[in-house]
C-alpha cells in the first residue's frame, strides 16, 4: 500500500465525515466553504481561504482542525502540526486531530511520532459513523501500511547528545577512607565531580520480506570527569536485531557487543545474544519477554580486574500500557553471573524489579518517573569476604524530562535527575550516587 493510497484512505473514510461534523453553525460561512474545497481535493484554496483569518481565530478548535487539515493536504506539514497540536492541547480526546496530528508527522517523516498517534487511536478504537469505518480502524491501517515493505524503505537517522552536570560519586564508591583499618586509594573512595558528555549514533532500518525488519544502531559516547579523571570513559556500542512480524505478536532475535576505555586505557568489553517475544492485546497493553546471555570480559592491562570475568544469564518479563497523553510499566527480571576463574568471590544470583510512569504532550514533549530495586547474593565460596555472605540491595529513582524543540527547532534539551543507593552487609560496597544533568539532542533523518 503506497503513501498516495494512505492519503486516499483517510480523505474517503474519515475527513469528509469529520470535517462535516466539526465546527457549529454560524455566520462564519467560510467554514462551510472551507469544508467544501477540502471535500473536493482542492486543499491550496482551502488553505488560503483560511490563512486569512488565521490570526484572528487561530486557537479556536473547529478552526484549527479545518486549517490543519488544508496545510498538510496542501504540503504545509509544519503549519499543520503547529495547528492540530493546539486542538489536541485543548482536547486530548478528539480522534479525528490526532488521526490528522498522526498523519501528518508520517508525511514529515517523523513515523515514531505518527507511530505512537496511531497506536494510541488503535487502542481507543472510537465509534465510526454510520457505514464508515471506524478511527481506530483507519489507524491500524496506517500502522499496516506503514510496516508493509512497499511504503517501507530502508531508514536511516544519526544524531548526536551534549551533556553536562554533576555527579556526587563519579567512581560509585565508599565514602569511607578505610576498611578493616587498611587505608583506601583515594580512587576508591566517593568522589565528586562535573561531568561533560558527548555521544553521537547512527541507526539503519530495513525491511526483510514481507513481516520482518532489520535495525542497527551503533552508537559512541565519551564522559570526562574534571576532578575523577580516572573514571573518564569512552564506549563504543553496535547493536542489531530481526524482528518477525508485524502484527500483534512480534519475535525478535539480536545481539550486540561493546568496548570500553577507562582514562584512555583498554578497559573491558562484552557481548550478547537476546531472543524475545512481545504481544499487543486489549485497550493499549503489552507483555513482552526477554532471554539473554552474554559476556564480560575485562583487559589483560587490569589483571586485578579478572575476577570480575563473568557469564551472564538473564530473564524479564514486562507489562506495558500506553494512552493517549501517557504511559506506565513494570518489569521483572532474574539473572546469574558465573565468574570465568576459579575462586571469584563475585559470581551472584540478582532479582529485581523496574517500575515506570511517563506522561506526554501533543507536541511531543514528555516527563517520566523510574524506579528500581534489585537483591544481589554472592558466592562467597573463597572466603574472600572473610566468611560473610556478601547481599546487596540496589536502589535507583530517576526523573527524566525531554523537551522538543527547544531551545531551537531540530534541537531537544532533556534534563534528568537521578539517585542511586548501593546498600551492602559489607561496608566497602556501600554508597550513594546524586547526579543531575542537561542533554541537548539533534537528531538527523
């Protein structure tokens, strides 16, 4: 199904009945002539039989969706957006704008917004009129469409985050200068420090067959550390996975590896391999599980460091629920690391748990809450924490904004605030982490 088809859709099905149905009745006759030329696929004339009146009723809803519409079936996809966002913002609830909102961010090419307007419709499913479809199922023939190989090609987005801030323990660790009477390296122990970051990544997508699609993300990203230069890290990322199917119920397979410096040295790497299955199901819910196993490997230059060489194993199970201004779930997850040497002190058994709830408007902008816990048991099989059976529960809260474009158009600031509690029967692995930072993102396409 082509993008002329797509359009074709909405137009016969949808906005002839909606625009007949918005707006009251009135002296304002242009409103009627409007509709009209929208109806006869003459949308320019639309467009400038509105724009005349737009500083005078710009704000108004009935108007905004007329005037919205004509923009973007006259190629204004900006104008367009600017003006069914404002009816969005007034009503939430009105399907027909966020079917329009949703379309005309697939013609911008931005189909990550338009993906989650349509998801959102599909969930909602409104009632249609009489003989016509409904909303919600113009919408999912959107999503279809838009997932079919034909109106599919291969994408490809890069862009790249500056960050800055501060961190109260750059190196996660103890606030205490000594442990068991042995003074601490001053590496080791809880410093503080301003941090600047700088990342840039590249993402490709294409379609295999007819069901599946391709992603790969690569991804590089340094932190420099004014006063704990010893943790600056450079990371480098690549990443992909197939997914099969595009309905309700997905399966996808991947894997991925990175590579990491410390202070500019050959630090540690890893790899994994995942496998998952997700479903779509009732009003906007989604279970999904994951099975991962994976590597970690540290350099031969931190010979210390090779007993935290480990196996991984892990499993998780999520339940998520998006709606139209906002989203929440929670995962679980189980996983073991079994140390590659013999004697390891830091092969583990984890549990955990990770709860989100995020809110967002019609332009885009966004605000989430996220919490975690996790209990860590060790194997302690040689003694190395002098007959204790090392336990740590792990806490975390983090608040993450995102604001699009701003400070400029094509620009993204997102402010962040998180906490972390690392809470340990063992002194020495006992600490508390504040950070807050500012991320400007721009994003290509």
């Amino acid at each position: 199904m082509n993008r002329n088809l797509i359009r074709c859709i909405a137009l016969s099905c949808v906005l002839a009945p909606a625009i007949a149905a918005s707006g009251t009745a009135g002296p304002l006759t242009f409103f009627d002539d409007a509709r009209r030329l929208i109806r006869e696929h003459r949308a320019a004339d639309a467009y400038q039989l509105l724009a005349q009146q737009e500083l005078a009723l710009a704000g108004q809803p009935d108007f905004d969706y007329l005037f919205g519409v004509a923009a973007l079936d006259s190629g204004r996809t900006d104008e367009a957006i600017a003006a069914l966002q404002r009816v969005l913002a007034q009503d939430p609830e009105d399907a027909s704008a966020r079917l329009e909102l949703g379309r005309a961010y697939f013609e911008s090419g931005n189909h990550a917004t338009a993906r989650r307007h349509f998801q959102t419709l599909v969930a909602r499913d409104p009632p249609a009129a009489i003989g016509r479809p409904s909303i919600g199922a113009m919408a999912e023939a959107y999503l279809r469409a838009m997932d079919e190989p034909a109106a599919r090609s291969s994408s490809l987005t890069s862009g790249f985050d500056f960050g800055t801030g501060y961190d109260s323990n750059a190196n996660a660790s103890t606030s205490d200068r000594t442990f068991l009477g042995v003074t601490l390296n001053p590496h080791n122990v809880a410093t503080s420090s301003a941090f600047a970051q700088l990342a840039g990544w590249l993402d490709h997508a294409r379609p295999v067959g007819e069901r599946s699609t391709l992603a790969t993300t690569a991804r590089i990203g340094h932190r420099w550390n004014p006063d704990a230069g010893f943790v600056d890290q450079t990371i480098a990322s690549l990443d992909t996975t197939l997914q099969l199917g595009n309905g309700p119920t997905t399966f996808s397979i991947g894997g991925g590896g990175y590579y990491g410096l410390l202070d500019g040295e050959s630090h540690r790497w890893g790899a994994n391999v995942d496998l998952s299955l997700a479903h779509r199901f009732g009003d906007g819910w989604r279970a999904s599980a994951l099975l991962r196993a994976g590597q970690l490997r540290y350099d031969n230059g931190f010979p210390g460091l090779s007993v935290l060489d480990m196996d991984q194993l892990l499993g998780a199970f999520s339940l998520q629920r998006a709606g139209s201004v906002g989203d929440f779930g929670m995962t679980v997850y189980a996983g073991t690391d079994d140390p590659s040497k013999s004697g390891s002190a830091f092969g583990n058994d984890r549990l955990g748990v990770q709860l989100y709830a995020g809110s967002r408007t019609a332009a885009g902008h966004s605000l989430q809450f996220q919490f975690g816990w996790q209990e860590i048991d060790f194997d302690d099989s040689a003694g190395f924490f002098l007959g204790t059976d090392r336990s740590d529960d792990a806490w975390s809260a983090a608040l993450v904004g995102e604001i699009r474009d701003w400070p400029a158009a094509g620009l993204d600031l997102m402010p962040r605030v998180s906490w972390q509690n690392n809470d340990s029967n063992i002194s020495l692995y006992q600490y508390d982490r504040f950070e807050f930072g500012l991320t400007l993102r721009r994003s290509f396409r």
